[in-house]
C-alpha cells in the first residue's frame, strides 16, 4: 500500500498562479523587502521541505496510527509506534513555529504556510496532526490574552511545540451547548485557582509525545452567572513549574470509529491548581481565538484527507482493469482525464479483442474521480485564500482592507469547514468506491481514510453549528450588509476575466438578489415563525460555499498553466455546480411555507 | 445502549394500509381460499412473531458480532458469541423456509413476508444476517438448475436452513467483471468435476453455524471459451455425502470496515470434487437467479439499517437536551413531528428562564430525522411492492400480469438496490451527526451502522452497476418501451387519488417525455459517442428513484391513518424530491456537451 504524497507543484499552482499569494504577501510590511521577505522562491522552498518531511517521516506511520492506535492504561497514553520520533524531529525542524511571532521562537512566515503544512499533514496522518493542530491555537490564545507572567512561562514553549495544548471544553451533558458546563474554578489567596471537573472529548489530553501538556480550561467561577458568560478560561499544566504532577488525570480514551492514532481523553480535574486567562466570564471569547484557526484548520484538514483519498483511488485505478471502457473515442478526450494506451486504441479501431481497461477509464470512475479533484482544487482557492486573509486581517496597514479581510475570514471559514469536511467524508467514500470489495477490505487504507474523515464533520463545532454561525450569527445581524459585500468582492474580483467569470458573475448576483429581495424581508416579517431562519440555514452554507467554488473555478480557468485543471473544472461545472439550483429551491419552499 | 426493536406497526402499515398486500396476494390460487388462505390476519401474525424472534434473540448479538467479529484460525471460523444458538433456533423455528415451497420443506408463504423478516433481521444485525441472507437465492438457483439427483440431495437441507449456501463469484482480478474468472473444473469419468481456484469475498464461506455449508461456485470447463459465456455453475459442498471433507479450505478472512460479524473468506479450491448445476456454459444465468433475490435483500438490508440508525438517533434526541430550541410556536407544530412538553410552553410564553430543550426540537436535528423516515418508509412501499410483484409474476394467473410484475422485478430492483443502499450509508452517517461526538463514539453502536452499511453500496454488483443495468440493459435495447410502461402503470395507479398524487402524475409524465423526446433520440443520434449512457446512468437511476418514492408519497398520503407519517411526508418533499430537477439538469448537460 502506497502512502500520501504531497504534490506540491498543484498546491504551489494555486498559490502562485490562482492567488498571486508571494505579490500580496509582500505588499504586507512584515513579509516586503523590509521584512522577511516572503518572496516566491522562499514559499516555494518552505513548501518542499515541509512536503519532503510530510511524506517521509510522517505518512508512513498513518497505518500503524490506525491499527495499533493510542493505547490507555492507568492514566498513561501510549502513542503509537513512531509518533513520539516524529513529532519530536517535527518541533526541533521549528515547524509548529513556522507562523509563530519570531519574539516568541518562531520563524514569522505567514499563515498561508502554516495552512499548507497542516493540509498536508492531515492528508498523511490525521491522527498524528491532532497533536500540533491545537498548538497555533493555544498560542495565539495565550498571546493575547494571557498575563506577562504565565506568557514568560509558557508562551515560546508552546510557539516551538515543545510543549503541546489542548483546549477542554466539552463535558458529558454540553456540547454544542458550552453554557450547561460545570466545571468550577475556587480563588485561592496567592491569586491561582482550584479547579474541579470532568471533560471529554479532549484530544490530545495525555500522551507521550512531549514532557509536558499544557490544558486550557473553561470553568466556572463561585459567583459566575448561570450561562456561557459564567465561563472563565483557565491554565492547568500537566506539570506544574516546580515539577509536581497536576491534580488532572486521564480517566479513559474513548474507542472511536477512526482517528485511533489520537488519544480522545476524559479528564478528570480534582482541585487542580490553575491559573486565569483573560478576564473573569470572558472565557469563551478567548477559547473563541482558538476555535477560529481550529476551523480553518479543520477545513484544511477536510481537503486534505480529500486529496489522500483521491491519491489512493487514482492509483488503483490506473492500476485495476475491468471489462473494456465505452467509447474510446470520449475516453481519448483529455477533457475528461483518462489516457487510453496507443494500442488499445489500435485494438478497437481493427476490432480485434480487446483487452479489459483500467478501470480510470470508465466514466462511473471518472466521474467519481474528477469530482473529488474539482472540490480539492476549488477548496485550495478557498483556503488559501483566507489563510491570507488572515494575514491581511492582523497585517495590513490600510484597516479598510483589514476590515474587509477580516470579513472574508468571517463569512468564509464556517463555510470551508462545513461544506469540505462533509466532502471529505462523501468523497473518501466515492473513492472507497473506486475500490469496489477492496475498499471495503482494511488493506487498502481506503476505508481508514473514510472513518478518520467523519469526525472532522462533528469536531470544533458540528457542521449544522457552521450553518447557524453564517446565517444566524454573521448574515442577519447586519442585515445581510457583510454578505452582501462580500459576494460583491467576489464578483469585482472577476471583472474583467475570461472563460466562466462572467457566468459567475451572474450567479453572484442573482443570489445577492435572493438574500435581499427574498430572504431577508421574510424572515423579517412579523410574521415569519422565530425558527425560520434555522430551517434554512443549512441550505444558505451550501449555496455559499457553491458560489465560493464558483469563484475558484473562474479563477483557476484564468491562471496561466490551467490546462492540467480542465477535466476538474468540467466536473465542477457538471456534477457539483447544479445542487446550487436545488438549494434554492429548498430555500424558497422553506421561505413559502 | 439500546438495540434495535422490530416496530411492526409501521411495516404492517405499509403492507395492509397502503398497499392492500393481503386482498393482491389472495387473487393468486396458492394464497386463496383455495391454497394457504394469506389473509391479513396471518401475514400480522408472522410478521409479530418474527418481530419478537428478531428482537429478542437477534438483536442483542449485534454488538458482540462487531466488537468480537468472525475469528479465524487454521482453516476454522468461529462465529461471534451467540450465533450459532441463535441460527440453530433461526431455522429450527422455520424462519428460513418462510416462502420455500412446502414440498421441499417450506411453509409456502408470500415473498413480501420473508422481505419483511429480512428486512428486521437486517436492522437488528447485518452481520449475521449474511449467513441466511443468500439461502434463499441459493434455493431456488438449485430448485431450478440442478439435476433431480443434487435436488433430492441438497434441497431441502437448504429449504429448511439446516445447511447454508454461498455463492463464489469474485477472484482476486475478477469483480464486476466476471468474464475474467479463471477457477477451472475439469470432468471425471463420473461425470463429476474437479475445481481448482481461489475465490475472493465469499461471505460465509466457513463458519460453525451449520454442519454443513454448500458452495454454488462459478469456473470454467477446459474447453470453455474465454469470457462470460464460458462459465459454468458447480456445487461444492463442505462435507461429501460420504462424510469426507472437500478439497476446499478458507485460507483467511478479510479484515474489514464493518460487518465483523460476517466472515469474508479467501476460499481455495483444489481439485474440489463438484458437480455441476445447469448447462455447461451458462453458469451466470443460473447465478443470476441468485443474484437477483440477492438484489432485493440489499435493498431490503438499506431500509433496515436505516430504521435502525433511525431508532438510535430518535431516542438519543428526545434524551438530549442542549440549547432552547428556536420557535416554539413552529416546533409545537405537528406536522414537524416534534412534541414540545406544555410547560415548556407555558414557561415560554412567561418569559421565563427556559431550560435547554430536547435536540429533536432543534431544526437541524428534525430535518435529519424526518428525512431518514422519508426514505425509510417509501423506501419500504417500494419494496414491498417489488416483494408482491415477485409473487406475482410466479403464481399470476394472468400471463399479461406476470409480465407486468416480471417489468416491475427488473426495473425497480436495481434502484432499490442502489438508492436505498446510498441512503442507508448516508442516512446513517446523517443519524450518528444527531448525536454530535458522541457519535464517533463506538459505545452508542452507532457508528457501527454506519460502517456495517457502507459494504452494500458494493456487494451484488456495486451501485454504478446497477445503474449501468437499469439504463444500459434494462432501459434502451427496447427503446425505452419498458420503462415507459413502468411510469404509465405508477402515473395509473395515481389516478383519481388526492393530496400529492395528480402532482406525481404530472412528474412521471415529464419524466416520460424527457426519456422519450431529450435521452432516447440523442442517445440514439448516429454522432453520439459510444459511452454517452454511461455518462448519464447515475443520474437516470436517481431520478427514477426519486419518481418512485414520490409514487409512494402520493400512496402513502392516500392512506387510511396515515396522519403519523404526515412530518415525513413534508420533509420528502421539501427535501428529498428537489434533487429530481437536479438530476434532470446534470443529464440536460451531459446530452448538451
């Protein structure tokens, strides 16, 4: 069985050609002439080591992960064979540190690297990259909010990623539902806290691939309202600065359908010493820092295990012959992706008998595989995009501009995160598929792909929660204002270019017409039933997030060198494109109903 | 964790209210008055009494039969704690035997009364169901192709169950494409043969259920020519009449994604004594018979999975409380299927402090919920119907009906078999989203079905399969007469019904004239490129699908008492029906390019 690979020429494709990321990069002053010069040439190179030691250190213990799993017994976490080697070599390469300030230790290139290392990463070995995942996260929430004295403490520890983190929100009776969490932190006289409670879900919670774990923690003050504005967040070590163990324990790992390579804990505070971060019932605004690059990181993690799925599938379908393919005449189209050897074409023009084909050729195969390259492809636009987004939005001298890349960042990751984890999901098992009783069989690796990728449609938020935050919590409020501007962005972001761009346009705004003519004034209505808009919600991220592939599309078939890409785009156009109509259709029979 | 519990009520509904199954079954002479009298008092009676055997001695195995699996050492295959008692009681009861004819061991009973049982017993445990799950198949195959001597042998054994069957088809290089099978029997002087290969896949191949296990192998004689017409069918059982074991050994079990309670076995023939069943040279038509029956049962084994997963996801969201649920006024609304407690209400309306409601409340979760009913219960309407129609195209008096039933067989199960099975994977996958984390979880045993359910978008042809085998063999050869005459009979047997029905019959028409007037010319077009179907069969077997469940809307609407099903009827409709106008449109574009 072949492991994931990176292809960092078609992620670099996108990078440079779709986005122009080096030419916006260095219009930042950090990453310009008088900075650290994030240029072409530097991107490129980052890129290539981090692919070389993706595909050589670490996606060769993804099976291993899967199969041997983390192990629990009496409060100690065994990592699979291998884990603990590479992530170490992982934090001394400094590549937890790669978008980290270089005060803090580390190498403040922009975040668009850092994206790409961990779609990279979770494509290889998703389990193994739930122990960094967390770790950008906790440094930017520890970064911003946390007091000089526990950021002198703790801060380069967790830039480096000799440390690692983990964020402990969930309990047993709240989940989506923060608010109903019990946890509660007492003040102690010297200023810290004893912490008590028990919370799940904790990924990472204990392992040995570090010296030390450093949790934060939500709980709840004595006099804290009922509610999630009772939530304080707190610090707890797993070994605190004089060497003594915590009062935390891991009571058990969880046995799950996938991601076996990492330890899914409960963990049990009892009267744990901890230390406030931020201020008292600000809690989730702090964890909130962290739950934002979360989701963008899930979304990468999304088009990444895509990617792996589909390496798997293309190979073993170039690979497999079945039957002989119809109409060699299409299957030569290169619009359609396959390769038909000379000789069978010979074969079949003299009617001699014909040898069965590789199964890539059969367009049920095609289709299943060219789809899944189209959502990669377009998703890379997409994330890419607002991994710079992210840049602009804390770098940028113009705060208009900030304000709009903040807007992006907004609108855009519930999107990414719901929309590409649900296809990484579907599309694991499209590629499963490909597979036919073999991908059903574990040999393959195939189906781990599919039962690792379901988790990422729950985690940090489920997918409906992605919905509720676009329409509930960032489209309403302003009246439809953000989304509005930001499809406007879109469509003057196409002006101009050719091939589809102007169908896009159209497209662009026809829905903005929708929301405004449509949506908004009858979910308005004073009328309108309280639960309207979560009826519809749903539906409003799918049709988004076509229009963001829509947007990709344009630009992808307008970037010198696309040719590659056509047979996707064409998928695109054909099989994913048309469920925009559907959704808006379910839209208007919500809104008529 | 509660198991899955047989609800006969909603089955008998369906079979009695909706499709008037008893007063059909006694106009054929061997249910009459005259023959075993299938009246409804009866098929209520089974049906409860097999509910109550699958509840209680079934269900319970199931978890056991995954986290304990088929294990396999040395040749031997022992089954997960439990199943052999159970399969012992299994046929020991006559459940196996439900529609065998009664010559041979059988009670005689309606077709749709063993769908019914195997569409429980596939609900409570898929895994072992498997073993049961060919004999029927497996019955008749023999019942019609063997010579009187392997009949007098082996019939009853397999009528009854005493013994199990399997069917060994797929080689290592051979899946959908069984012309490339190369196992080889070779004739004695006693007009036996002797079987060499290696067959891949073979559920059941070993295991202790039985004494004995009768393998009905597909391999070619020395003389056959190379393809699919140069197969031949052979018998070999476990244990030669003589007592002495065959010369065939399961030399391991796969390791799978699910179905551990199945075991999948590598089966090695070595010079096998075996006899042959049929003509030399048509082995796949006799597998055929097999293969068909088998069709069914996996459709049948979708709509019980996803009643299964159903169950869970309902009674998890009733327990579960996170957040206030938007909009009491809409969830108190029946038709959204969803009981707010009147103090909830009433505190509502107070203003007062509102606890967290039930998640089956929240829209999000009602619309995964309401969905799955949707497709559970069509799903059941169409086949249990397709269960009647093979009842009746046997025993009909009338050649013009059995012909229409035989059309109704052969259109509808490949759609059955396909879209119900993407829905069980799917839907599931939609009911393990209910229950957020805990979901991944592999305690709540959900997580299980969902990956129990993926193998039966594969097996018995895989779903593209049988979408090649409803447009490309089914469909076009006739020019589409066949077809037509199916949507002419639905739109018919609409006529004069209200609610929904003159919209369905409007939908068939279309859908009609789309085959007739866009797909049947184009296709036929002298410059349409040899695999232009092939590009479109995925599509067309959805859209059919989509036809056939709004048919059974249309029915079940018409219904006496059919108010409960009222929320799932919404939801088909705002839901599921919108993809048909995508189907359509996907296959618009693919005639267009």
């Amino acid at each position: 069985m072949n492991h994931y690979q990176p292809r960092t020429d078609d992620m670099f494709f996108i990078l440079q050609q779709v986005l122009q990321a080096p030419a916006q990069l260095q219009e930042l002053p950090d990453f310009g002439p008088a900075g650290t010069a994030v240029d072409t040439e530097l991107m490129r190179q980052v890129l290539d080591e981090a692919g070389k030691f993706v595909g050589d250190v670490v996606a060769p213990l993804n099976r291993a992960g899967d199969q041997v799993g983390a192990r629990w017994q009496d409060g100690v976490v065994t990592m699979p064979p291998g884990f603990r080697d590479a992530y170490q070599a992982f934090w001394q390469g400094g590549w937890p540190a790669l978008s980290a300030a270089s005060e803090d230790g580390g190498q403040g290139l922009p975040a668009v690297l850092e994206a790409m290392l961990y779609e990279m990463l979770s494509a290889a070995n998703h389990g193994w990259t739930m122990a960094p995942g967390l770790l950008h996260g906790a440094y930017e929430c520890i970064r911003h909010h946390a007091s000089d004295e526990l950021k002198a403490r703790y801060l380069s520890k967790i830039a480096t990623g000799e440390w690692l983190a983990t964020m402990c929100l969930t309990e047993p009776h709240a989940g989506s539902d923060l608010g109903l969490c019990r946890s509660r932190a007492v003040p102690q006289a010297d200023g810290s806290y004893r912490l008590s409670g028990t919370k799940i879900f904790i990924s990472g919670g204990e392992h040995d691939l570090t010296d030390n774990i450093i949790h934060l923690v939500l709980a709840r003050l004595p006099d804290a309202p009922p509610g999630p504005k009772g939530l304080s967040l707190f610090l707890v070590p797993k070994f605190c600065p004089d060497g003594s163990r915590s009062a935390v324990v891991c009571e058990r790992i969880e046995e799950k359908m996938g991601l076996h390579g990492s330890p899914t804990c409960v963990m049990r505070f009892d009267e744990a010493s901890a230390r406030i971060v931020g201020e008292p019932g600000k809690g989730l605004n702090a964890m909130f820092v962290m739950m934002n690059a979360a989701r963008l990181h899930v979304g990468l993690q999304g088009i990444g295990l895509l990617e792996a799925a589909w390496q798997k599938a293309d190979a073993y379908a170039q690979e497999r012959r079945q039957m002989r393919a119809p109409g060699a005449r299409r299957a030569a189209d290169p619009s359609h992706g396959a390769s038909v050897p000379a000789d069978a074409r010979a074969a079949a023009s003299a009617g001699a008998p014909l040898t069965p084909s590789p199964i890539a050729e059969h367009p049920a195969i095609r289709r299943i595989l060219d789809t899944q390259r189209a959502w990669i492809d377009a998703g890379r636009v997409v994330a890419y995009r607002t991994a710079l987004e992210l840049d602009i939005a804390h770098r940028h001298p113009d705060a208009k501009r900030r304000a709009a890349a903040s807007r992006w960042c907004a609108l855009v990751t519930p999107v990414l995160k719901a929309a590409w984890t649900d296809q990484a999901f579907q599309g694991a098992s499209a590629c499963l598929q490909v597979f036919g009783g073999h991908g059903y069989v574990s040999e393959w690796g195939i189906e781990q792909i599919v039962r690792d990728a379901r988790v990422a449609m729950i985690y940090e938020g489920t997918n409906e929660i992605q919905a509720i935050d676009l329409l509930l919590r960032k489209t309403l409020p302003d009246g439809g204002a953000a989304m509005a501007d930001l499809l406007g962005d879109l469509a003057a972001d196409l002006a101009g270019r050719g091939g589809a761009a102007a169908t896009v346009v159209a497209h662009l705004e026809a829905f903005s017409r929708f929301l405004r003519e449509r949506l908004l004034p009858r979910v308005a209505a004073p009328d309108a039933p309280a639960d309207l808009p979560y009826w519809l919600a749903d539906d409003f991220l799918r049709a988004v997030g076509l229009l963001l592939q829509a947007w990709a599309w344009a630009r992808i078939s307008n970037a010198p060198g696309c040719d590659p890409y056509a047979a996707a785009g064409t998928a695109f156009w054909r099989w994913i494109w048309p469920e925009s109509s559907m959704r808006l259709a379910m839209m208007e029979a919500t809104l008529a109903a």
